[in-house]
C-alpha cells in the first residue's frame, strides 16, 4: 500500500507529547519524518514508563517511524545544519514542527529568509510564549473541578493528558492545511498552536463555558454517572463491573428489554409523572434508575450479562485493567496494536495509525536509535561529504559513533 503521505519530508524538532505525536502520526502516514535531537537526548528522551533496559517505551512508541538525527543544538555549527535541513530544496521538503519557543536562532523570520515558501508549525504552552503542560492546562480548564464524586472537595486530576494528544492531532492537521494552501498558491505557512488554546476550545466547543455562564457557578460532580444523560457503571455478581449506556430512546428500551424491568419503568413514570423516553428525565432519575437496575447486574457474572445486553443490542463495556490489553494483544485481537522492537533488544506494545485506508492499515514504523540516522541524512538531505561529516565528528556537532555506542551501553 502507498501510504498518503509518501514523499513528503518534514524536519521535527520537539519534545514530550504534542509535537512528536504530530510527527508520529504523518510518518504513518507515509512521510518521511527526520526527528532532531540534542546529543545524548533531550529531556523526554528516558521519559516514563521504561523498559527494564533503562529505555523510554514512550519516547520508542512517539518516534516510530521517523529518523533519528542528534547535533549539539547549543553551536553555532549545529543550529546551521538544522535550519538547513528544516529549509532544504525540493517541493516536497521545507516543513518543521517545533516547540523551540523563545530561542531566535530558529524563529520563522530565520526560516523565511532561507526559504520563503517554508511551512513552520510550532507548538506553544499559552499564546504569548508561556510555558505550559497538559497538567497545568487542564487544572486551568475547570474539569478536574467537575470530576470524582460529589463528596470530593479537591480537584481531580487524570492520569491522560488529553489536551496533548488533540494537540498533536492538530499539529498534523495544520501540516497538511498549510501544505495544501502551498500546493495551491505557492505560500508558505507559519502555525502556531498553544495548549491552552487547545483545551479552551475544547470545553468551550462541548458547550460546557456557556452552561457554567447560564449556572453562575459550576455544574454538579456525578462520580460515575453520565452528565445529562443516563449511564454509570454497575458491578456484576463475580466483581467485575460494566458501564451502561442509554443515550437515545432505542437504548433505554433496549437496556429495559435486557433487564426485564419495562413494567416497573412505566408504572415508575406513572407515579413520578415522568417519561423516560426523555433523555433528560433520564438523567434527572439516574439514581433511581440505578437502584432499579443494580439487582439485575448483581445476580448475574458478567459472561451472562453480556450475552443478555448484547442480545438486546445495549451500550455497554467492561471495565478492564491495562494488563487485559496486553493479554488480549498475545491473543493477537486488536489489528490497531503491534510489537515495537527496541535499540537495547527489548520490545515495546506499541499502535499503527488507527486510520484505514481501503481497509488497510499501515506499518506502526520502527523505533529509532538516537541520532543513527545522522550521517544518513546530512550526507541525503544537505549533500555532506564523507569529510566533512568526519569534521562535524571531530568537532563533536554531530554524535559520533562512540557516542552511540555508550549510550547503548549504559541502555543494557
């Protein structure tokens, strides 16, 4: 399968979550992705969770399927060989995601210069520069003050960093917009994308600022219970538990078909005055739905109960622990996952692109070794000769093979 993207060459620069899930998502997607590190790795570069060789399965996972180029950033030298790289000649070259906010060596205006057409996306904690991370910008969203229980007075965290992953999603999206705008009219791109930005826009596109501006103050916790609809989770006779959804009229017959409680449903409409055909009505009387419903869950294991909800074509899941995952993957039964193989002889459970294309998913790419593309690329990409990246050794702008060597070393 030729993958979409094949052909294009974009330079990435950047670390932690975002802008490397934007790279990571347009390499499975064809392109070839050159990833700049600083010599010896950057500050996510043994990032947890580890492997037990001391390698980050994050950092492996994130940077499949790109090329692993390291140069000492701090020189005047090195800063030169990535502006050249992120600025090289050729239709399908001249693009870089960063998040080098602050440093004037690569600032757009220096991009622009070399290459007017070049298509910059950079990634930015607040839109004046700030620094920021998921974790600080969610705290600042107003979400972990409306999640856990509502006997809960802190605020509750999550261990997903949720605004990163869409921001890195929308690293690749202005990519692709600017680089369909340069097909067209021949115009390069500057992008800048701020977190913060990132997860305004989400809580206020889901509607949640204006209802907080109609409340006058915060909407109520729910624990587990689905906000204004009705769902939760229910624990079956052998300890698991499942979570049950009824958004729309066809589930909520469905989950009463299921459960054999339609007439005590309808004689509880009766005597509340209610029609829980409503979807609101439904979340109004969550909790006595609940209590209706959790002896019908409680009698049964879970094989039984989702054979029953399933007949009935219900909404529903399992709650499963991470290590079920794995186990499931051994099986081989998700497609979407596969097997990463790491640069210290371990492995890594890692994802292909969840896009399809003609039904066909594409690699999950190889993991790189940090900065072992180096010489490949100068030498492909900026035309260096042997010599001269034996001076760029000697003068320790580039990782030398020692370099790498050690750092496999200390890796096992």
């Amino acid at each position: 399968m030729t993958r979409p993207m094949t052909g294009t060459h974009i330079v990435e620069c950047a670390s932690f979550v975002a802008g490397p899930t934007g790279g990571m998502t347009l390499a499975q997607l064809g392109a070839d992705v050159i990833r700049v590190d600083p010599i010896g790795g950057g500050s996510d570069h043994f990032r947890w969770p580890v492997a037990p060789t001391g390698e980050s399965y994050y950092w492996a996972s994130l940077n499949k399927g790109k090329r692993s180029v390291a140069i000492d950033l701090r020189s005047q030298e090195g800063r030169e060989l990535v502006l050249a790289l992120a600025t090289a000649a050729g239709p399908d070259r001249g693009v870089l995601i960063d998040n080098v906010v602050g440093r004037p060596w690569l600032a757009h205006e220096r991009l622009a210069a070399r290459r007017s057409d070049v298509i910059h996306v950079r990634v930015q904690g607040y839109p004046d520069g700030r620094p920021a991370v998921d974790y600080t910008v969610n705290a600042e969203t107003g979400v972990p003050r409306i999640t856990g229980g509502d006997d809960w007075a802190a605020p509750v965290n999550h261990v997903l960093p949720a605004w990163d992953l869409v921001a890195g999603l929308s690293v690749a999206t202005g990519v692709l917009a600017a680089l369909n705008q340069r097909a067209r009219t021949g115009a390069g791109a500057y992008v800048e994308l701020a977190l913060s930005d990132v997860a305004l826009a989400g809580v206020a596109n889901l509607g949640w600022l204006s209802e907080a501006a109609d409340r006058h103050g915060e909407r109520p916790r729910h624990g587990n219970h689905v906000y204004g609809s009705f769902g939760v989770d229910f624990a079956c006779r052998d300890d698991t538990r499942v979570m049950v959804v009824a958004l729309t009229d066809g589930q909520w017959r469905a989950l009463q078909s299921a459960t054999g409680t339609a007439e005590v449903f309808a004689a509880l409409e009766q005597a509340l005055n209610a029609d829980l055909r409503d979807e609101a009505e439904r979340y109004r009387l969550r909790e006595t739905i609940e209590a209706v419903l959790r002896p019908w869950f409680a009698a049964r294991d879970l094989d039984e109960v989702g054979k029953e909800l399933d007949a009935a074509r219900v909404l529903w899941g399992r709650y499963r622990g991470m290590a079920d995952l794995v186990a499931d993957h051994r099986e081989q039964l998700h497609e979407v996952l596969a097997d990463l193989r790491l640069p210290g002889g371990g492995s890594a459970i890692t994802a292909r692109s969840p896009l399809r294309f003609s039904g066909e998913r594409g690699p999950a790419g190889v993991c790189p070794v940090l900065g072992g593309d180096t010489d490949s690329v100068l030498a492909e990409v900026l035309g260096l000769t042997a010599a001269e990246l034996g001076g760029l050794h000697d003068r320790r702008v580039i990782a030398t093979p020692d370099t790498t060597k050690h750092q496999d070393k200390e890796l096992r």
